[in-house]
C-alpha cells in the first residue's frame, strides 16, 4: 500500500503526511480495513523511487529504505 506524489508537491507536506498516516493507523484502519496492514518497514519492500519527503520520514524513523527506494535528485 501506498501513496503517490508528484515530485513537486512539497517535501514537508509529504513527510506530515507520512507520518499522520502512521500516527493514526488505528482511525484509518477504522474508516478503511485494509490500512491494518500498514507498516513502516514494509518500505524494505519498495522498488521504487520514493519522494523526498516521504524518505526524509524513514530516515528519521531510523528505518531502512532500500537503494532502489533512494528518492532520484
């Protein structure tokens, strides 16, 4: 599961948005079953370039993002 965002959405906004969608998992899930599954470390899992924002989320967390997930400049 996740989200998409044009490379020019800014990266703040994406970040608060990563992280909101964590910090209220619970609700989410409530409103929509499968957010149940939501995990941060499922980014381990990603093939793709993620936004600025959202890496600067992982990075933070202290969760590894693979190379392949590594935002492209």
């Amino acid at each position: 599961m996740f989200l998409v965002a044009h490379k020019d959405v800014p990266a703040d906004l994406v970040f608060e948005l990563v992280q909101a969608t964590f910090q209220h998992k619970k609700e989410l899930s409530a409103a929509y079953k499968s957010y149940i599954v939501l995990d941060p470390q499922n980014v381990k899992n990603m093939g793709i370039p993620l936004h600025k924002g959202a890496y600067e989320y992982y990075r933070k967390a202290g969760i590894p993002v693979p190379p392949a997930a590594k935002p492209i400049d």
